[in-house]
C-alpha cells in the first residue's frame, strides 16, 4: 500500500465522523414562537374555465400576511395581496418536529369563503429566522385545487 494511502487511512483512523451540526440540530415548538412575514406565491388548477383566483380577482398570485404563532403553534394575522384587496389567516396549526421540519396548516377568510390550505412540509432554517415550504388546499367545497410556494421571516 502506498505511504499516502496509508497516513489516509491511519488519519481517517484517528479522527472521529460526524454529522454536521446543523444535522444534528434539535428544535422545539417555541423556536417558531412570534411575529412573521408570511409571502406567498399562488398557484391554481386550471383546468376549467372558471376563475381560479382564490384570494383576489385582480390578483397576480401572491400575498403577504404579517402573522402571530402562538406558543402552541396557533396561526393567525392580517393579509394583502398584490391586487391590494385585503383577507386574514383566521386560524390554523404549525408544528414543529424536533427535525426542524413544520407541518400544519393556514386557515383564511376571503369574503364569505374558507380558503384551508395544508402545510405538507417546511422547514426552519438553521439560523431559526426562515421558514420555507409548500401548499396545497381546496376552498370550502369547490373542485379547483391551490398550490402555493411559501416563505416566513421573523420580525
């Protein structure tokens, strides 16, 4: 075996393999505690004819909402979207898994309607300042689908 191989192999040895620190990190439900900025990009199913528009006809597909986390994950706050027509995240559940992964869910009223959206999976970022993920949902009993890419800043 050559020498170099060898002092490989002898170092590799010696020194122990670890996961990075931000593998390991652990997180718990009061690490998304507080106020955020809550920006949405909206999608829609469009497979008809009718309007898809979920949060504003005028809308060109994405919101922002300043919203509380409660200590036990509760969700709610006012919104915007880029139409400027107003709604608000009236309720609603993140949680927190120790792998730093969040699912959940936004519930929002839009005029008369209940807009839930599911919260498949996000993730907190390491600096515990970002939350990013997706969304999916029906508005009350309508056919047409919402797909949205989310993002959370903390204030």
């Amino acid at each position: 075996m050559p020498m170099i191989v060898r002092s490989l192999v002898v170092l590799l040895a010696v020194v122990p393999v670890a996961a990075p620190a931000w593998a390991q990190q652990a997180c718990t439900q009061s690490d998304i505690e507080g106020i955020w900025e809550l920006y949405v990009g909206l999608g829609d199913d469009d497979d008809d004819d009718d309007n898809d528009d979920v949060l504003d006809d005028d809308s060109d597909g994405w919101s922002a909402c300043r919203i509380t986390v409660q200590p036990e994950g509760g969700v709610s706050g006012p919104c915007v979207t880029a139409g400027g027509a107003s709604f608000r995240i009236v309720g609603g559940q993140l949680n927190l898994r120790d792998n730093c992964l969040i699912g959940g869910r936004f519930v929002a009223r839009v005029d008369e309607e209940r807009v839930t959206l599911a919260v498949p999976r996000a993730a907190l970022s390491r600096s515990g300042d970002v939350i990013a993920g997706a969304l999916r949902g029906r508005v009350d009993d309508d056919d047409d689908l919402v797909a949205a890419l989310f993002q959370m800043i903390r204030r």
